[in-house]
C-alpha cells in the first residue's frame, strides 16, 4: 500500500515536469498547427544555458528559470519570423520535415559547442528529501511540480487575460475574422513558437536539476511531450497538465509490473515506452480531442 | 513527344506532378537501374553496399510514397514494416531456412496482414492524427522487441549469410525489390486503384459520396506500402549480417524515404528513385568531407530542401515558365 | 528544359563523385594501413573520441620510436578513420569501404558493442583480423568469428568484483539488487552479476530492467527499497548511472555497497553528483594505478601511460584511452611474432598471443575473447578514484559499509 502511495507521488511529480514539456509543443500544435521536431532540442537548450548560468555566474538553477525563459523565447522568435514562417501553412509534412532538419542543426551545433560530455547542474540541496506518512518526497521534484504548476497558470492567465492572449487564442480559431480585427498574424506566429520555445527553455531548466545533460538528451522528452499532448489534448493549457500527471502516474505503476513467464521477463519498466504509446494510439482512437477535449486554449 | 492524359485530371497533373508524373523522368529512372545492374561486376564491396542502400531507400520511399504520396495518409511509422521484414528473415534464418525468395514472401505476407490489421483502427484517424499514431506503432514495436527473448531482445539476431563469392545475391535481389516497387507504383496509379487513392487524398468525403470504398482503398494502399518495405527489410536483413531492434527500426529510416520522395517528387512514379539517389549520394560524400561534422551539412541539407522543393524536382521539372513560377512557390506558403 | 538537363547533369556528377575510387592509400612501401570506423558523432561521441585518441598515442609513439620492425623491415603505421555516427549498420558499412576502397591491412574496433559486431561479420567474410577494445558483449564471440579479437574483458565479469568484495566482507553480504539498461551490454553485465551472486549464495532480490530512454526511474528505486538489499548494483549507461544515484539519494535508500558497471570511473559521474558520488564503486576494464609491467616496445607503466595522454589531450586518461592502445599492441605484437603482414599469419598470430602490457595480459581463449584479464574495482572515496580489487592491483583499502547519506565526505 505504501508502495502504491510512493508510485503516486512519483508519477505526480515526474508528470509536472512532462507537462510543462509539452506545454510549449501543444501550443505550437494547436494554435499554428506545426508539429515541432525540434522541440526536444529547445529543452536541451534550455538546459544547458541553465548550466552555463549556474557555472559561470554561480546562479541557483531555479533562479534561471525566466533567463532561460528569455533566451529561448528570443531564438524562437528568430527561428519562426526568419525560418519556419516560410513554410507556416505548409502542408504538415513539410513542416515535420523542416522541424526535424532544423532539430539535426541544433543537436549538432550544441555538440560543436559543448561536446559530447555528460554534464549536471548540482546544487546543495540535490538529494535532500523528506518523509510524509511513509512516502519519500525529494524536493527538488517537490519544486519543480510546484513551479510547473505556476508556469501553467501563468500561461493560463495571460492567454485569457491580455490582449497579445486573446489575439493568439483568435487567431487559431479563424484567422481571416481575426485579421479583420487588427491582428498582424505573421507577428503572433511568431509570438507563439517563441513562446513555445521559451516554455522548452524552461522545461529544460526543471529537468537539468534532476537529469543529466548530454547534446541528444532532448530525445525521450520529445517522445513522451507527443504523447501528453494528445492525451490531453491539442493546444490546451489545461491539458497539458492533466495529460503530464496521467502520464507521470501511469508510467509509474506500469513500472511494478515485473514478473517471469518462463525464460521471458515481462518487465512493466522494460516496457514503459511501449506501454505510454500504447495508451496513446488507444486515446487518439477512441478520444483523439484528449481528455480535455477541443479547448481552443 | 506527346502524351496522352486523362483529361480532369490535367489540373492535377500541374499542381502535384499528375498520377504517374512526369513520364520522361520515369524513362530516366528505368535507365539509371539498368545501368545499376553493372554495379556488381566492378567487384567493389563498399560500392556495391552503396548502391544496395540507394536500392533498398528507394524501395522505402516508394512504399511511403503510396501511402503517404497517392493516398495522402502521411505515415511517420512506415519503418515498422522494414522492422517486421527484417525480423521475418531473420526467424527464418534461425530456423535453417536461407532463401533470400522465401524471405522475401514470408515479410510481404506478414506485412501486408500486419498493415491491414493496425490499419482498421488506425487508418480512420486524418492528418496529424494519423502520422502520430503511426510514429506511435513504430515506436512501440521496437520497445516490445527489444524485450522479446524470443526475437533476441536487443541482442539481435544474427543471420547466416551468402559466402565472398556470391555475395552480390543480395545486390540483385535488393534491385529487384526497387524495381517491383517501381512498376508496381507506375501501374497502380494508371489504374482505378491508383485514381481511388488520388480520390481518397484529395477529398475523401466526396470520393466515398461518389461511391469509392475509402476504408478498403486506404487498407489495400498501406498494405502495399507495407509488402515494399517489408521486402526491403527482408534482403536487408540477411546483407547486413545481423539486426537488433536499434538497426531496423531506427527512427531516421523513418524520415530518410519522407525527405527522398520530397526531394524527388511526391505522388510521383519517378520522384523516389530520384530523392533517393540524390539523397543517398549526397550523404556519402558529405560522410567523405567532413567526417567529424557531417550531420550538420546533412541537416541543413534537409532545411534547405523543404525551403526550396517543397514538391520536388520531377515536379519542377514539369513546371512551365521554369525558373520565375518556381521562385514564386517559394513564397506560397507564407504566413 | 535547362532545369532538367542540369538536374540531370547535377546526378550524374554526385554519382562519380563517389563512385569515383579514391587513391589507395594502402601499405605503400613502408606504411601499414589500419581502418577505423568509430563514433565521431551521434550517442557516442565522447567514448569514440576516446577510442580515436587511443589509436593516435599508439600511432604517435611507434612513429617517433623507430616504427615497427616485422620480418626485417620498418615499417610506419597510419590510421584512417570513418565516423559512424554511433550507428550499427554504418559502422559496418564503413568497414567494407576501408577494406574495398581505402585498401587498409588491418582493422581496428569501433566503440560499443552493436558495432563491433556489425564490423566483425565484416572482418569476416573479407578475411581481414580486427582488434577491438571496446565491444565487450559475449555475443560478438560465440558467432565462431576467426578474425576478431577484444582484448577487453568480456562483459559478464564487470560487476564481480564489487560482489566479491562485498561477499568477502565481515559480515558478508547477503542480498543483491540489480537494475539494469534494456541495451545488449548492460543485459550481460546484469546477466553475468545475478550468476555469480547465484553461483556464491547470495540472493537476488531484486532484478528489473529500464529503457535507454528513461527519463525517471524513481519507481523502480521505490519497488527496489522495498527489498533492502544489502548490495545494489546498476548495469547502464552514465546517463542512468546518473538517474538511478540521484534517485536512490532522493529516496533515501541505504545499502551496503553501491556498483555501476559505467559511471563512477569518468570523471563526469562525480563532477554531476558532488558528493554523493562518494564511495560508490565501478567496474573499470584499467585504472592508472593498476601495476602490469608491460613487455617492451611501448609505454611499460601505467603511469607512464596517464602521463602521455595528460600532456597529449589535457586530461586524465580514461580507461577507454586504455583499452583503444591495447587493441593497436596487440597487433603491435603480433605483427612482429608473424613477421610478415599476411593477413593469415598475423591472424594465428594474434590467435597465440600472450603478452603483458601496461593495461593487463593480452590473450585471448578461442573465441577470440580476453577471458584471461580481470576486471578492476575502483571506488570513489573523498572525490578521488582508489583502486581496491583485485588486490594485487589495488593501491587503497575499500570502504564497506558505505556511510549514510549526507555522512559523505
């Protein structure tokens, strides 16, 4: 029982970090309706300037989190008005494809930069945890689901609340009626991947702390981002959210299952990735609008 | 020379490179793999690799190309079914039987019921959703071969292979799987088959109001795609030597076939030869210049190809006004 | 209509490019030619640029010493490298362009064990040796290849040693707990651990397995408290190694003694754990401090050995600097046994070979495998890296049972 209490916990905070992965991918998605392959090197990005920081300035890795915020939200910025507006309402393969040529630039550049090296962002409260009823609770993934939760809401916030909000949230539902009104979409196409890559950024920082870092680590969170997007549901804020904690969660209890049918293991963590893909062409099949159904942000 | 063409179809044939494309390139194309067949006779191992690889991607791009190309469904997971063909071989293998033609039948079989089982629930999802669940298959096979003991796990499976001398089997056999994908492609899209898929991808409502079963359109489509690529798995399998969940269903071999039928003309009967040996051929020499950075011109390589030929060269080929009418498609998908 | 034929011309040139044979650059006089397809780029960029800078001291240092007399002549030795990108089939592509194309004599190994064994299949069938240092899976020796060998040890005895020590220990342990990645390497390794704890009356209590793309395995760590396992070993990558450290830290869970089959031994382990990378040991093929008196013709000290790399590369030699030089001796010795560059000469030379070098005794059983060399146990203690098993080779005492976290020095 105290088993299953810890396997909760960990899932809820393993999930608060995969939400804000795919926090920033779902908006690209659903607001732009561009899949972005290099997503997972954003988050890489937003890691390692979360290292660069932490080494040369001395700075507590949380405290990077709106730097790395910046930094990132500028290149995609770039990257979108310069790049990808070129190809903006593309068929989506194009896009997929463009994406992916330009995550093979990133990965490699990061590599030419920073090598191959394993890198972490050590602090002096790394390991420290405490015990709550029986369950182990580390803090910094404590702090991290915590400022998951935060970003979210702000996100949530400022989409319904301000005005550039508003305006991105009308131009992905008509963008002719949203042009009529004054909205320059070419600037909130840009506003939004920037966005986007702002929230990799951050994620990248949140995962530093407990992940170590290497050029291509962006690759399995791109991978389970995928999969809690559309769990949750295209382009929702909210979705993001509960898409990363289901995740999180059911990842953590398919990891107990482990036993042995003959000479064949049958490992639930062996399979882990199987099993999240699993749930997610199930999902895409029966519910394919996630559970939160087609929000338009 | 003139051609005759299905008339309504001309608009089509302008825009998208028509059914079959354009038949000079096609010419080309059948050229260039009679001239392949001389490969072998040089007696150059690596060259003879080379151009296998050149073979067995055009294979992949022409099954891609049908799914993704003629029927619009856009598949991100096609390498699953190299994956389920090389594995098919490479049971075979560990069970003594060593023909290379039985390999060959056995994956097409398999893939082709594969394929059409996933495909009933799968294939009714559209866009995005489509290429995401099939990205998702892909992935998830691999994982659960790689903790299959049956299938080797992520050991692999090693296959016992043709001796020196006679070698270069598997150069001709990987030729004939190309070229059975290539004249499968080039006749299937003259045929009602081929205007069915054309139909289902351009507007699938109205094709199934006019009375084109779309559900078994799509399925015969992806099954084919499959019975392509899985051939190419199964000659793969037993030229390497030796496959593991990491060599046959790597995720780059997912988009490789994608970027080579971009390149080379999608929905066309050519495009994918062409994309390939461009593609291909540029990766080789890329690997010779500039062997420790070379990803990274092969990436760009990628951006730039999506920036400039969006539709593909076969296409380009065709345009009139040549140059000035492609400098404008370059501004046609502007935000 | 100019589009086409420049298209058309832009083919026909990009297929002579390649096509086009480069010159030979094979044993021309007095040069032996070796190829080596390594990782360059890709997952395994950095063990590949440890296994290149290997060759390269071994090819430095025969070069300034004389180069290799064989049969009475001198000869130089000249490497040619291919990046494969970490990739399986590449590696063994590349292979056969070295062979066919570059006309090399020799091969040298690619790192990782996926590799080497593509490569080897290659080596195979064209007949041409192949030494490798850093493909230890068993798999790549029970194919009844001739014409490879590792001089590595195999990957079943990497984590013995920590076993032993903890057995030997008083009182000595009694549970295992082994969490291992989905990969073919660390599958053996894991495999090779719970039979010598089976075979030596300790129990295992705890055995799972993780993808390479694991993001967290805090559950695991959780399932695996539950057992309170004496000794807890891990059969991984750094990433993970990495991963599971943290997440036994986090959860607070104590054991006796803590083993990676990879990690502890670079330095990146204790540079991304600080502290509490103290007194966890590693498996390591060689360490500077271990004490073989190598035969002469190269370097005879270990510390001679970390010496040249330090001035060369600027930092502390790892052991897959190590075991990429002891692959090149290998050849070395037996190219001067079979006095003569035959490939089948120097093949049943290689297959003969017993020499002690500054990395351990290179022979190799009749699969062509280097059973004959032990691991090394290396702890971390106080930040620094001590050898403590075997014991002839250790230059400083283990620390069983490990302090508490947070007693960490």
């Amino acid at each position: 029982m105290q088993l299953l209490a810890q396997d909760l916990v960990n899932g809820i905070l393993a999930g608060g970090i995969l939400a804000v992965v795919a926090l920033g991918f779902s908006l690209v998605w659903g607001i732009m309706n561009i899949i972005n392959l290099a997503h997972g090197a954003f988050v890489m990005l937003g890691a390692y300037a979360t290292y660069q920081l932490t080494k040369s300035f001395g700075l507590d890795p949380f405290l990077t989190l709106p730097l790395s915020f910046v930094i990132l939200f500028a290149l995609g910025y770039v990257i979108q008005r310069f790049l990808i507006n070129r190809v903006a309402r593309a068929p989506i393969l194009i896009t997929f494809l463009l994406t992916f040529g330009l995550s093979l630039l990133v990965v490699n550049v990061a590599l030419l930069i920073w090598t191959g090296d394993t890198r972490g962002v050590t602090t002096s409260y790394s390991g420290a945890n405490f015990t709550l009823a029986g369950v182990t609770v580390p803090w910094i993934k404590l702090d991290t689901l915590l400022a998951a939760l935060v970003i979210t809401g702000l996100m949530h916030v400022w989409l319904t609340r301000t005005r550039t909000g508003r305006a991105i949230r009308a131009t992905s539902m008509d963008i002719g009626a949203a042009q009529l009104t004054g909205v320059r979409v070419r600037q909130i196409y840009a506003i939004v991947f920037g966005l986007g890559a702002g929230l990799a950024g951050v994620a990248g920082t949140l995962i530093s702390m407990s992940y170590a870092m290497t050029p291509s680590m962006g690759d399995p969170f791109l991978i389970k981002g995928f999969v809690v997007c559309v769990l949750g549901g295209l382009g929702s804020v909210q979705g993001a959210l509960i898409g990363g904690l289901v995740y999180g969660v059911v990842e953590a209890f398919a990891t107990q299952i482990n036993v042995t049918i003959g000479t064949q293991s049958i490992s639930g963590s062996g399979l882990q990735d199987a099993i999240a893909l699993i749930v997610l062409i199930i999902v895409l099949i029966v519910r394919p609008t996630g559970i939160v159904g087609k929000a338009v942000v | 020379m003139r051609h005759v063409r299905a008339r309504p179809f001309d608009k089509l044939r302008v825009t998208l490179g028509g059914i079959t494309g354009n038949p000079v390139a096609f010419a080309c194309v059948l050229v260039a793999m009679a001239l392949l067949l001389f490969v072998p006779l040089g007696h150059n191992g690596y060259l003879e690799i080379v151009f296998r690889n050149i073979l067995m991607y055009a294979a992949m791009a022409y099954g891609w190309n049908l799914i993704g190309g003629y029927t619009g469904y856009v598949s991100f997971g096609n390498v699953t079914f190299f994956g389920v063909g090389a594995y098919c071989a490479g049971v075979l293998s560990a069970h003594g039987v060593q023909n290379l033609l039985a390999y060959v039948l056995v994956a097409m079989v398999v893939n082709a019921a594969f394929a059409a089982l996933v495909g009933l629930p799968v294939l009714r999802l559209r866009g995005h959703y489509f290429g995401i669940a099939t990205l998702g298959i892909g992935l998830a096979v691999a994982d659960i071969v790689e903790n299959l003991d049956a299938l080797g796990a992520s050991s692999g499976i090693h296959l016992e292979q043709a001796d020196e001398a006679h070698f270069s089997i598997y150069y001709y056999a990987m030729w004939l799987v190309a070229l059975g994908a290539m004249l499968a492609t080039f006749f299937i899209a003259r045929s009602k088959l081929g205007y069915a898929f054309v139909a289902i991808r351009e507007n699938e409502d109205a094709a199934a109001v006019l009375g084109i079963a779309a559900t078994r359109y799509k399925i015969i489509a992806w099954a084919i795609s499959a019975m392509m690529t899985g051939a190419a798995g199964a000659v793969f399998a037993p030229a390497n030597g030796f496959i593991d969940p990491s060599i046959t269903f790597a995720i780059d071999s997912n988009v490789f076939p994608i970027a080579m039928t971009i390149l080379g003309g999608i929905g066309t009967a050519a495009g994918p030869f062409i994309g390939a040996v461009l593609l291909a051929g540029a990766n080789e020499v890329l690997q010779n210049a500039f062997v420790n950075s070379h990803t990274l011109f092969f990436g760009s390589m990628i951006v730039l190809i999506v920036l400039l030929l969006p539709r593909g060269l076969v296409w380009v080929f065709g345009l009139r006004g040549g140059a000035r009418t492609w400098l404008k498609t370059l501004t046609a998908f502007r935000a | 209509m100019s589009l086409r034929l420049s298209a058309a011309a832009a083919s026909a040139a990009l297929l002579a490019a390649f096509a086009a044979p480069t010159v030979p650059v094979s044993a021309a006089g007095d040069t032996i030619l070796f190829g080596a397809p390594i990782s360059l780029t890709g997952s395994l960029t950095k063990e590949g640029h440890l296994t290149q800078e290997g060759y390269d001291l071994w090819k430095n240092y025969i070069n300034a010493h004389g180069g290799l007399k064989i049969g009475g002549k001198t000869y130089k030795v000249d490497i040619k490298y291919y990046d494969d990108e970490s990739k399986n089939d590449t590696s063994a592509q590349l292979a056969e362009r070295l062979i066919d194309q570059d006309h090399v004599n020799f091969l040298l190994g690619p790192y990782g064990s996926g590799t080497s064994f593509t490569v080897a299949g290659i080596a195979e069938r064209k007949k041409i040796p192949m030494v490798e240092g850093n493909g230890a899976a068993e798999r790549i020796f029970n194919q009844g290849f001739k014409y490879t060998f590792g001089v590595l040890s195999p990957a079943r005895r990497y984590l013995e040693g920590i076993l032993d020590l903890a057995h030997a220990a008083k009182p000595a342990a009694q549970t295992v707990a082994i969490t291992a990645a989905s990969d073919a390497f660390s599958q053996e390794v894991a495999q090779g651990a719970a039979a010598w704890a089976g075979a030596h009356g300790m129990k295992v209590v705890y055995n799972n397995k993780y993808p390479d793309t694991a993001t967290d395995v805090s559950s695991l760590i959780s399932a695996l408290k539950q057992t309170n396992p004496d000794v807890i070993l891990n059969a991984g990558h750094l990433q993970d190694a990495l991963l599971v450290q943290k997440a036994l830290r986090e959860q607070n869970v104590i054991a006796k003694a803590y083993g990676y089959s990879v990690g502890p031994d670079t330095p990146d382990f204790a540079n991304a754990l600080g502290k509490d990378a103290n007194d966890v040991f590693g498996g390591a093929q060689w360490s500077e401090s271990v004490k073989y008196k190598g035969e002469p013709g190269f370097m005879q000290s270990s510390s001679e050995y970390e010496k040249a790399i330090e001035t060369t590369y600027h930092h502390h030699a790892d052991y897959h600097n190590a075991e990429s030089t002891a692959a090149c001796l290998a050849f070395q010795y037996a190219l001067e046994k079979a006095g003569s560059l035959d490939t089948e000469k120097v093949r049943d030379a290689l297959a003969k070979l017993d020499v002690t070098t500054f990395y351990g005794i290179l022979k190799f059983d009749s699969r062509g495998l280097n059973v004959f060399k032990p691991m090394v146990i290396n702890q971390i203690q106080n930040g620094q890296l001590v050898t403590v098993w075997p014991k002839f080779t250790a230059n400083g005492k283990p620390v069983y049972p490990a302090p508490p976290w947070g007693q960490r020095k």
